[in-house]
C-alpha cells in the first residue's frame, strides 16, 4: 500500500484566518450590517496599472494570430525578460546576469518548490514571528526546524551568533508580519555567518518595493559575499499587484554551490523538469512593470499604501504606542496596550470600533502581545480606523 508523506501529521492546523473570520462572522450576526474597517488583509486592494493591462491585452491579442503565438515558454523564463530583470537589479547597483535569474509564478510556489535543491536532513532556521508558510513548507519536507525568537528589544531583528546550527536560513526583510528591514550591517552579519557556516539564505525579497530610505537594502545582494550563500525570491504581488495575475522571479547566481553541486544548474534542471514555463501572457504583462511608465505608474500605487502607513503611524505615534514598520514595509506591528494578549486586542477592537487586524500570536509564539496592521487597504477606511482607533486608545 502506497505510504503518504507522513509528515503531514506533524502539520499544525492554520486556524489564524479561520477563526478571524469565524469571530467576524459571529460578531457580524450578532450586529446585521455593521461596517467593518479591515486592516488585516495581505491582499493589495488597487487594480493593475495600465501599462501592465495594455501589455496582457497585447499579449492575448498575439495569442489570437499564427504569426505572433506563443506556445511553450522556455522553463526559467523568456530571455529576454531574464535580461529586464538583470538590468533592473543592475540599476540598484547590483550585477546579476541573466542566468542567474529565473522566473516563476510568484513567491509561494518558489518558496515551497525550492527546498528541492536541500536534503532532508539540514536543519532549517525561521526567525519569528514569520511567514507561517517557512514553516510549514519544511515540515512537509520533514526537516529540523530551528525557531529563532525575535522581540522589541532588537527591534525584531536578530543577529546570528555562533550558538546556531543552520543549513538554510530564512531571511524577509521587509518583514511580514513585523514591517522591520534588516540594515546593511545586520545582513552582512547574517552573510558572513552563512558564508562562515555553509548555509545557504533563502531570502524573501516580496515587499523590497517599499523600502524608501536609501541606504537599507532592497536585495541581499546588496551585500559583499552574498553570491556565495544566499539565493533571493521575489514577486510582483505586492510590488505591482499580481496577487491574483502571478508573477515573480528568482535569483539564483551561479557561484553558488556546495559539495561541488551548483545551485543554478540543479534550478535549470529543477524547472526543465517540473515546469513548462510561466505563461507568455503574464510574462508580457509582467515585462511592463519594468519599463519607465510601469515603474511610475506602480510608485503612484504604493504612495497610496504608504499614505495609509501614515495615518497609522501618526495615531501611535500620538498614541505613544510602540510599533515597527510602515515606513518601509507595508505593515506596522504595534505592542498592545495595557497588556492585551492578541486575541485580546482583537476582540476589543473588533467590538468597540469594528477595527480588524491581524493578532500577533498566529505568527509563531514571540508575537504574542503584538498585532499586525496592513496598509493594503482602501484609504478612507483606513483613514477612519486610525480615528477611531486613537478615540478608542487616547481614553483609556
Ligand atoms: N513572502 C511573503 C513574506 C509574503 O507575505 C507573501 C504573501 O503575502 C509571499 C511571499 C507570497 O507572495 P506571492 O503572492 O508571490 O506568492
């Protein structure tokens, strides 16, 4: 009889957004038509851009003529978009070739797909509170899991020491859920003890767009050394809104090897094998984003998330609530008040003000005592949760 992945036992059940919406329903029958403010969502809320849907309208207008159809696509992507994706990275100061990028159909698929290039028996390092999917990918895999806590007193932003063991270390800055970016120097800590080590970063490059002070990185390669032990994911979700389109890419340079096996030729391999390429169309609509209008026109929607983050941080800031991020992440993750656990908070808020958020504790057991708000949601709604958030704070 066939044998299953028996490590699905070990899975924990995913009930943060579950029960979110269990109490939202239970709380929207008790109250018929109330209005919610929902800053939990991770969804961006704004449509495509228009250079990118002039580009996908092209692109099926291509698929409609013998001359201009697109069959199959070649596995790591078009080269020529492998190209705009190195020039882009080019004008941050960093130098990739074309091979050493791939493209995917979104960070998700590559975080989870990737772990083919590890044997099962490394043992995976998450800094908390995380992306619950880092996790749940390497329990899948039935790999060690190292939890690395983080909290206020490093800003959610933990150094290595060399009491870790690590083989493959998880690395997102700007964070989800914490909104904290890693310095320079603290990633060049994190890349010296890969490098010392023989670890490998799988770094989640998905919210690199928000960064807006200059000298935090946007790229771990950014970093001196980092071609040697770090591969970075990134995606379009967030930076241009392809959370229901798809797309991202990976970078993967070909420096990278261990045990005289090269990264990027077992990735090559990997995608020769297990896909038949991202559709022409997406890689058409997602070429767009960067172009100069794409670019301008995607700056103009992250201003209005951005502005959301300043209604937020105002309110803690008058609050004098502690928080970290919004400036450069789209989240803000804020210490609940008067020793709220959560959940706490997110009943409170939820009954006194029909604020939504995210508790802190669904992101591994250090964020307890957190709460994560979104800046993805739509402006008025936002504007009028931070008031009625700091009626709510301000008299207690
Ligand atoms: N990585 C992080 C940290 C995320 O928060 C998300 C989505 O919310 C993803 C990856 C997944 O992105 P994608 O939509 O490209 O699959």
């Amino acid at each position: 009889m066939v044998i299953p992945n028996l490590h699905y036992k070990d899975l924990k059940d995913s009930y943060l957004f579950f029960k979110i919406s269990q109490k939202i329903k239970a709380y929207l029958e008790e109250h018929p038509g109330a209005r919610l403010y929902r800053l939990g969502i991770g969804d961006v809320s704004l449509p495509l851009c228009d250079a990118v849907i002039q580009a996908l309208h092209e692109a099926v207008d291509d698929q409609a003529e013998a001359e201009t159809f697109h069959g199959y696509m070649p596995e790591c992507g078009a080269p020529s978009l492998r190209e705009t994706i190195a020039t882009h990275y080019a004008s941050r100061g960093v130098n990739l070739s074309s091979q050493d990028v791939f493209v995917s159909y979104g960070a998700s698929d590559e975080l989870g797909d990737i772990l083919d290039l590890f044997d099962r028996s490394n043992t995976t390092l998450v800094i908390e509170p995380a992306y619950p999917a880092y996790v749940d990918a390497n329990v899948m895999g039935g790999r060690k899991i190292v939890h690395l806590a983080s909290g206020k007193e490093n800003g959610f932003l933990p150094q290595p020491d060399n009491s870790l063991e690590a083989d493959i270390i998880y690395i997102c800055s700007p964070n989800n859920p914490t909104g904290a970016v890693f310095s320079r120097e603290q990633l060049q800590a994190w890349v010296d003890y890969a490098n010392r080590a023989g670890a490998i970063i799988l770094f989640d490059a998905a919210y690199e767009a928000f960064i807006e002070d200059a000298d935090l990185p946007r790229s771990i390669f950014e970093i001196a050394g980092a071609r040697t032990c770090a591969l970075e994911i990134c995606s379009l979700s967030k930076t241009a809104g392809f959370t229901g389109t798809r797309f991202g890419y990976t970078v993967i340079p070909q420096e990278l090897s261990r045990y005289g096996m090269n990264f990027n030729d077992m990735w090559v391999r990997n995608r020769t094998t297990k896909t038949n390429g991202v559709s022409y169309i997406l890689q058409k609509g997602a070429s767009a984003v960067f172009t100069p209008l794409g670019q301008r026109q995607i700056r103009e929607n992250i201003k209005v998330y951005k502005q959301n983050a300043t209604y937020l941080m105002r309110t803690l800031d008058k609050l004098a609530v502690w928080y970290c991020g919004g400036k450069n992440a789209p989240y803000i993750w804020l210490e609940c008040p008067s020793d709220m656990t959560s959940w706490e908070f997110f009943d409170y808020l939820l009954q006194e003000i029909q604020v939504i958020g995210t508790p802190g504790a669904g992101f591994g057991t250090c964020g307890e005592g957190y709460f994560r708000f979104s800046t993805f949601g739509n402006p008025e709604d936002t504007k009028e949760a931070a008031e009625r958030l700091y009626a709510l704070l301000s008299r207690r």
